[in-house]
C-alpha cells in the first residue's frame, strides 16, 4: 500500500480548474506542503490530508477542512462495519461518552 491525498475542490471554481492543465502539479506542489502547514489551500481547495493508505480514519469535512475525530490502523480481514464501530467507540470514548448495544 501506498499513500493517499485527500483534496476538497469548491465546485464554484470548477469552470476553471476543469480546463487547468496544471491541477495536478497544483495538487501535488499542495500536497507536498501539508506535513509543514497543516491543510494547505492552493487555488481551487484544499488538502485534507496526505496519509499512509493503512490509516483508517472518521473525519468531519466542513467547508473545505477536515476534523480527524477517530483513527486506526487497517487490519486484514476486518469488515467494513467492524472498522466503522472501532472508529465511532473511539471517537465518542475521545468526547467522554460510551457506545453500548441496544
């Protein structure tokens, strides 16, 4: 496995970075930037994250930004609604709460 970035682009600039030869280089220049400064905006978005594709995490998108609320490394075998538990309990352990079976 590899890395992924994650990129929020605003549909309200989408008439000109559809056309734009360089958005690639855009987003990688961006990218490349984000250990460094957090979520860096370039022309049409912003980097959410650059992460080692391992990581699974439950994340807030709000306006072009991510909030992390819980994260975990990727097990093989694991299913999709075992991960999507382990990431809610953790993520309402972090906010002082307890997820019970009803």
């Amino acid at each position: 496995m590899g890395y992924r970035t994650v990129v929020v682009l605003a549909n309200d600039q989408q008439h000109v970075w559809e056309s734009d030869p360089e958005l690639g280089a855009k987003i990688a220049a961006s990218a490349a930037r984000i250990n460094r400064a957090g979520q860096p905006r370039f022309e049409y978005g912003n980097i959410v994250e650059v992460e080692h594709s391992d990581c699974q995490r439950l994340v807030v998108l709000d306006s072009y930004n991510g909030t992390v609320l819980a994260e975990k490394s990727w097990y093989r075998n694991e299913t999709q609604a075992e991960t999507k538990l382990a990431l809610l309990k953790q993520a309402a352990a972090e906010l002082g709460y307890r997820l019970e079976p009803i």
